[in-house]
C-alpha cells in the first residue's frame, strides 16, 4: 500500500480492507500490513479482487470517501461514494444541454478540438527537441495531417461526422507515436494502440494511465456538481462516466501519452516490469503499478500555466479547473467551453 496525497493506493491483489474504529486496516491473508486513520483520507484505490467490509463501505460514504475498485492490472471496476454534493439546477442545465443537439455538439467539438490540437503539439515538440533522433519528415507529416484535422472538427455537422474525424486523427498520431519513444526500442516497440487486453508493454501502460486519468475526471466532475455519467460524445450506457471520458479527451495526449513515455525514455521503468499471459495479454506486474502510481502523483505536482486563466496551477488540478469551467458555461457565465490547449 502506499498513501499518496490525500489517496490510499493498495496494490496488493491479495489485500482485504477493513475498518477498525477510525481505522482502514489493510490485510493479505492473515496478517496486518497496516492501518492509516479515515479522516486523513479523501480516498481509496484498490487493484485487488478479496474485497472491503461493509463496515468500512459505510464509514467512507458516511465520510464522503471515494471507494475505487480496480483489476491488479488497471482495469476500472467501480467507483462507490456518498452522497452527492451537487447543485440541482446545475444537474437540470447539463441534462437538458445532453439532450440540445446544438449544444452537446458544441461541447464534444471542444473536446475533440483539444485533443488533436494536443496531440499535434506533442509531435512539434519532438521534432523541435529530438530532430536528431527521429524521423523528423515523418513527424511533420502527421502534424501537417493532424492540423488539417483540426478544421474538419471545426467544420464537423454532426456527432457520428465528428467521431470519423476524431479516429482518423487518432490513427495518425499513433501511427507515429513510436518515434517518439527514444530508448528501450525493443522492448517498447509500438505497432499501433491496442486493448482489452493490451497486447504489448506500452499499450499496457497506456491503458493504466488512461484510467487513472479517467478517475481524476470522475473526481472533478463530482467535485462541481456535475453528473459524470451523462455525456455529449461517448454513448450514455449504466455504469459509464460518459462525461469523465468527454472531458479526458483533451488532456490524454499532452498528460497521459506524455507521462508514458518520460517514463520510457527515462528508462524509469523497463521491460521487467510486466508479465505476459498465455493469450498473449500483457500485464504490469506490482513494482510496476507501484512505479507509475508514484511518478504519477509526482507529475501531478508539477506546475504549469493554465492557458485560459493565464495563472499557475499544478498538472493534478487541471482536471478540476476545466470540469469548473464547463459548470460555468452550463450556467451562463461564460460564452463557451474553454477548451484545454496546450504549446
């Protein structure tokens, strides 16, 4: 286990948690492996199947403590909590703008906007910053690629128009995404993105971190009132953070693609890390997940200027400041959805 910020992690597969007075207690078989007080907590992520009390589910809902239940490998299982803290007419205001095709097109424009832009950036920095090391041509004809993508978003009509743009930007981007990882080319080699289940060792990581991001926005949106669940891109369906991966779009280039392969390129994790199942399924393994849970929380920390506020916040509050700025374009004050872009 490790307790980073104000959230527990327990990486542990074998773990059960439990609650002991104003205590989690943390166990793997028998014995205890330790305990951390509740009020210190604001909550709880764990990557194993043996499960939590009823006890400490209703101590963290009474506490408004977020329960997370994750597959050792990273696979979103379920989020539970308490009471929701939102703002009624904020909730009537995003369901009637789901449901308004101008306006959740809109939205989803944004999001898709921010991601290619983003995605764009991330290839003119590497040719800026590695021209030696890659094939710069190739680069630049995706940016080129990507940046004509950015008007076919803008000019887009309807939704399932604007998803055919988004997945051909998509497949440019990762079609050249292996030139952005400079070390460890063997073991890191990338033909393309791939899932359920991740078939090599960067895919792998992609998927972890996609997910921890996906939380971070479930998080955010809770955090203003929003309904995580009700979307203006990806299809609505019980149990889907519809909005949480709306919103994640714009920021899975330039905070997730970017942290995986500082990792790599950093040699901070290597081929050791990971596991490779009999179907071929590739896996981290515990020192792995505890790596990257750790980096993660650090690049969380550090600081950047907010494009629209022009003022400094940290990486890890970035998600909370654009779920705040959708609410405020929700309820009227402001003219649109300021869009995440990144240089």
């Amino acid at each position: 286990m490790k307790k980073l910020l104000n959230t527990l992690y327990v990486t542990s597969e074998n773990s059960y948690l439990s609650l002991d007075g104003e205590n989690i207690v943390i166990y793997e078989k028998e014995s205890e492996l330790g305990r951390v007080p509740l009020h210190n907590l604001e909550g709880i992520v764990s990557f194993g199947y043996r499960g939590t009390s009823p006890a400490l589910m209703g101590a963290c809902a009474e506490k408004n403590i977020s329960l997370c239940y994750m597959t050792p490998q990273g696979k979103f299982l379920a989020r539970v909590t308490g009471k929701t803290r939102g703002n009624v007419i904020l909730r009537k205001q995003q369901y009637e703008s789901s449901n308004d095709d101008t306006i959740a097109l809109e939205i989803a424009k944004s999001c898709i906007l921010g991601k290619v832009h983003n995605a764009r950036w991330i290839l003119e920095r590497a040719i800026r910053d590695h021209a030696m090391q890659i094939d710069a041509e190739r680069v630049k004809r995706a940016s080129e690629m990507l940046k004509n993508s950015i008007a076919m978003v803008r000019s887009s009509t309807s939704k399932d128009e604007l998803r055919g743009y988004e997945g051909e930007a998509a497949s440019i981007y990762f079609g050249v995404f292996d030139e952005l990882i400079l070390q460890q080319k063997k073991d890191f080699m990338f033909q393309g993105r791939n899932r359920r289940p991740p078939m090599d060792k960067m895919n792998a990581m992609l998927s972890f971190v996609y997910t921890l991001l996906t939380n971070m926005e479930t998080s955010a949106l809770e955090s203003v009132g929003l309904d995580p669940c009700v979307g203006y891109l990806h299809t609505e369906r019980p149990g889907r953070v519809s909005l949480a991966l709306d919103m994640m779009e714009e920021l899975r280039a330039v905070l997730a693609d970017r942290f995986v392969l500082s990792l790599v390129n950093k040699k901070m994790i290597t081929g050791k890390n990971f596991t490779q199942k009999e179907n071929g399924a590739v896996l981290l393994d515990d020192n792995g997940r505890r790596l990257i849970l750790t980096e993660w929380q650090n690049r969380k920390k550090e600081f950047i200027t907010h494009p629209f506020l022009q003022e400094k916040v940290e990486w890890g509050m970035v998600p909370y400041v654009q779920a705040m700025l959708l609410a405020r374009f929700l309820r009227g004050d402001l003219d649109g959805y300021p869009v995440f872009l990144w240089k």
